[in-house]
C-alpha cells in the first residue's frame, strides 16, 4: 500500500513558512555593489564628457575621489563607493551632484514606494516593519521612517493644494463627496470629503481638490470653488455632478450658464425611491432606454414616453424626472464617443469605491489631515490609476460647446413634449 510522505513541518518539528536563504537573490544582493558603482561612474563621465584619465576637449570638469555610501534597496543595504567630481562652472567650481542616487537618500525610491502602499493600504507602522524585514535584511527600519514619509508626503500634499492651475486646461469637471469617520470636536462624527476631478483636453483625469467639510452645503462646496478659481481655474465646458441642492447652487454662483449634466445613476437611485419595490425593475428598464439610447432622437422619444407613461402609474415617479429636467440629457450635446463617460459621475464614483475601500481598515481618523493624506496619497501614490476617458480623441476638436436654443426651460410642464425643450444642435 502506497504511503505518502511526511509533511515537511513535521520534519522540522514545528510549522513554519518557507524564509530566506534563496540562491538567486543572494546573488544578486552580492553582486548589487557593483552595478551600483558602475551606474554612477557612467553618470560622472556622461557629465564631465570624458572618461577616467581621458583627455579631451570640453572636458567640465574633473573627478575628485571617492567617498562611501550606505543604500537600502530591494536587495537589503548595500555599501559602495560614490564617486566624486567637480564641474566647471564659468569661473567657479560647483561640486557635481548625482541624480540617480540623491545626496541624503537612505533607501531606493522603489522602497519607499512600498513602505507608503502598505501604509495606504491601512498597514500599520509596526507591520510594515514586520512585512519588509525580510527583504531590507541588515537594514531595519527605525520606528521614525514611517514617520518621515508621512511627512514628506505632507509637503507634497501642500504644495499640490496650492498649485496655481492657470496654465491647465480643463474640458470637463466631476464633483462629489464622500463621507468618512473623523474625530472632530471632540468627538467621532461623519464628515463629507468634497472632491473634485478635471479632464484635461488630452483626456486625462487630474485630481484637483480634496477638502474635509462639515456638510456639502451650498457655502462648503462655494468655498471650495472659490479656491479653485483663485488658483486660476477657468471655467470648464461641462459641470458633472449629482443634484445635490448645496452643491447646485454654488455651482450656478460660481459658474452660470457653463451647461451641467446630472448623474444618471444618482437620478435612477432617486426615482426608483418614489415607487414600490416590485415596480423597479420596469423603471429601471424605462429610463435605461433615455440615457443608453443610440440616438439624440431616440432618447428624447423614450424621455417623453416615460413621462407619459408614469405620469399615470406613479406621478412621483414622474415629478423625479421632470425634476431633473434638461440636465439629465446634456450629455447629448457632445461627441457620441462621450456620452458614456460623462451622463454619470462614475469617473469620480470608481475614485471614491478606492477610497472607501482603503477607509474601511480605518474605524475612525484621528484628524483631519489624516484623511486627506491618506486620500491624496492614494492618487499620487499611483495605488489608483485613472486613465483617458472615453473618446478623449474628439477632445481636442471641441473649442465651443452647442448652445441651448433660446427659450428652453429647465423642468417640462405637465403634458408639454420634453423634445421640444431639448432641441440642441449636436
């Protein structure tokens, strides 16, 4: 009768996880000095313009020795010799500075790369350093790395917050909230984050604002615009949001007659509120046929046979979307190749699942600068990537936006065909 063999913990007396001791990298960690060395001595010549002992014309300047130097990479701590020069400077001499290994720089930028993901991550300082002392080996972290990361970061977050922004062109802005737990006053409240993402006229998305408010009010999200424009932000072709009334308003202050497109999803949630729950499903079919139509013609036809339709079976249901009104089909006045990135919020919606993801490790952040650094750094980490919307490529076409013909009004009166209302050009 075959047998199998025993496990290996078994052996060993104990369980345990395989650890260490693997070949390749031990060759690799012994050979690291030297591809170091070699690095910076390639660098030195490149900027003097000649080689070690070479004479030649145009030469910058001279080496001037050698000095040790101590760097945590991946493959541990490595010690190496850091070549010195001096470079000619008019009639001074400058002393050369290396760009691939910074003057004070402890550890690889792949490193701490990885200390602020697990930090992000919701990791905390001492399981980090539990996490990565098998790859740092001979180089532990002390208990004020962390630390000095964080507030690094924090000068970066700062300089972002201040950016000026005149230089940036933006075609479209998102605008929404998300609300986290933070201990504020005293005591441990829910406070909104009010976001903002731009896309840029090459379709990429940009962060742009990240404030903690004590609600999204018309004066909170007045005040955060206030700052954006300050800061030299133009207005952009097409405002993105949900309704809020607060967030409406500043919107209208702020920017007035810049076209604004409700959220389809966030208006679907609001009507499928007004009727029972068995009714759901034939709603949500019946607006789906507006927003997803594949024609400007075929979604003002579905618009107006929706209202007919529950006008009769759930007025409320009705009243919802007359109540949004021609800004849930703005988006039909742009390229086709955009209608679906820009009739929902869900750029800034799939940046905020992230967040939310990353705050749910957190029972509660202890100040608020806690959050928007954990927030921010999300971004700027690359921990959430955002790409190009779609049909970013019409983008560079658009330098004016059709105009709503005169007369149109906002909200459809009863019996009155909401197409007439919405006769853009496209």
């Amino acid at each position: 009768m075959h047998t199998t063999k025993p496990m290996v913990a078994e052996q060993m007396g104990s369980l345990a996880l395989p650890q260490g001791g693997d070949p390749l990298s031990e060759g690799i960690r012994f050979r690291i000095r030297g591809f170091i060395e070699a690095l910076l001595n390639e660098e030195v010549d490149a900027v003097l313009g000649a080689g070690r002992y070479e004479r030649a014309d145009g030469r910058r300047g001279h080496r001037n020795g050698s000095k040790p130097r101590e760097l945590t990479t991946s493959f541990g701590k490595t010690v190496f010799d850091r070549p010195r020069a001096v470079l000619f400077d008019n009639e001074r001499e400058v002393e050369f500075q290396s760009t691939i290994v910074d003057r004070y720089r402890r550890r690889s930028r792949e490193v701490d790369a990885a200390l602020l993901g697990m930090y992000f991550g919701g990791v905390n300082t001492r399981k980090v350093q539990q996490a990565i002392r098998p790859l740092l080996r001979e180089a532990p972290l002390s208990k004020s790395a962390i630390s000095r990361l964080i507030q690094r970061l924090k000068e970066y977050f700062e300089a972002w917050r201040t950016m000026p922004l005149a230089g940036l062109r933006i075609a479209y802005l998102y605008l929404d909230g998300i609300y986290v737990r933070v201990r504020c006053g005293g005591k441990t409240r829910s406070l909104p984050v009010l976001a903002v993402v731009g896309i840029k006229s090459d379709g990429e998305k940009v962060l742009l604002a990240l404030e903690l408010r004590g609600g999204e009010s018309e004066g909170a999200w007045k005040g955060l615009l206030e700052n954006l424009v300050s800061r030299g932000l133009k207005a952009p072709k097409l405002l993105i949001s949900d309704g809020s009334p607060g967030l409406m308003s500043a919107l209208e202050l702020t920017w007035p007659g810049v076209p604004r497109q409700r959220c389809a999803v966030h208006k679907l949630r609001n009507l499928l509120s007004h009727a029972p729950e068995a009714i759901h499903e034939e709603i949500r079919t019946d607006f789906h046929a507006i927003v997803y139509a594949e024609s400007v013609a075929e979604a003002r036809s579905a618009y107006d046979g929706f209202l007919r339709k529950w006008r009769r079976l759930a007025a409320g249901v009705a009243r919802s979307l007359e109540e949004g009104g021609e800004e849930l089909l703005t988006f039909l006045r742009f390229p086709k190749s955009q209608w679906k990135a820009i009739r929902t919020t869900n750029v800034i919606e799939r940046i905020n699942q992230e967040f939310r993801r990353r705050v749910k490790t957190q029972v509660c952040f202890p100040t608020e600068t806690a959050v928007l650094l954990v927030l921010f750094g999300l971004v700027a980490s690359g921990m959430i990537r955002m790409r190009r919307i779609d049909g970013y490529e019409d983008l560079a076409g658009m330098d004016t936006v059709p105009p709503v013909p005169a007369g149109t009004r906002e909200v459809a009166p009863e019996g009155e065909p909401v197409a007439a209302l919405l006769a853009v050009s496209v």
